[in-house]
C-alpha cells in the first residue's frame, strides 16, 4: 500500500510542477483534472470517502469544466480548429482587437 501512495505522491508532484510550467491553457486545465483525480485517489486510500467524492466532483468535474468554458468564452480554444485535427488549438493573439474590426 506504501508503495501505491509513493507513486500517487509523485504523480501530484508531476502534475505540479507540469502545470506550472506549461505554455498551453488548455493543457493545464486537463492536467489539474488529472491532479484533482489523483488527490481523490489517495482521499479514498486514506479510508476519507466523503473528501475523495468531493474532490472528484468538484476539483475534476466542475472546476474543469467551469475552466474549460472560461477558456472557450475568451476565445483562447478554437473550436473549428480542434474538430479538423482532433486537438484543441491556441488562437493567435491580435486576431480578435484588430484596429478598425469589430466582432
């Protein structure tokens, strides 16, 4: 059981330091889902099922997806992008406060 918790522990201190070092949005919310995940996973460990399914339902399950609309909202995911090639893409900046455009 030790074992399980050590790897669970450093799987949360990938995940930290990845969503701390990653450029893409997108990517550090799905790994904060992924961190969120793992931390209801130990929770359950613990013998604390209360924590592990609030953990699950609020930090993986609302908090993405109130993160992902956020970020959808502000146009930083484009959508057209994500359905051609299967993946969610950055739009470049500038494109949206064009001088003399208006969306």
């Amino acid at each position: 059981m030790d074992m399980i918790i050590s790897i669970l522990f450093l799987f949360l201190l990938i995940c930290a330091i990845a969503m701390s070092f990653t450029k893409n949005t997108l990517a550090a919310v799905i790994i904060f889902g992924a961190f969120s995940l793992a931390m209801s996973v130990i929770w359950i460990i613990m013998e604390s099922p209360d924590l592990a399914i609030t953990e699950a339902a609020v930090g993986a399950g609302v908090t993405g997806i109130l993160f992902y609309a956020t970020l959808k909202r502000i146009d930083q995911i484009d959508m057209n992008a994500a359905t051609m090639t299967g993946t969610a893409t950055k739009k470049l900046k500038g494109n949206r406060h064009e001088k003399g455009k208006r969306k």
